[in-house]
C-alpha cells in the first residue's frame, strides 16, 4: 500500500528540498529510483506497525 506519492513529499518538502537529498554526486537530477525506495521502505515501517495491530492490507478509504 502506497501511503504518500514523490508528488506528496514534494509538495511538503519542495522540489529543491528533494533534489537536493535525492541526486547522488555523479547524477544532475534526483534518482527517481532512491525516492522510490524511500517511500516504499516508509511505507513498509508503517505497515509493520499497523500490522500488530490491525488485519492488512487496510480497506481502501475515500479519497480526500
């Protein structure tokens, strides 16, 4: 399950916030690949602890 999209972070964190910490040295643009491990590993966290808790895959909300 997908909690927060590279739209979200960018939109709260500003695109030159997550260039900055998603180009590697020998790259001109952020690494799509390592935001999208990011967002994966957070989205793994979270499922680990709501899986103590609750039954998942959580049903689908209503959008917002």
């Amino acid at each position: 399950m997908s909690y927060a999209t590279r739209a979200d972070m960018e939109r709260l964190y500003g695109e030159d916030e997550i260039a900055l910490v998603a180009t590697r040295d020998s790259e001109d643009a952020p690494n799509a690949d390592s935001i999208s491990q990011a967002l994966s590993d957070a989205g793994a966290f979270i499922d680990s602890h709501l899986a103590s808790r609750y039954t998942l895959p959580l049903p689908a909300s209503a959008p917002m």
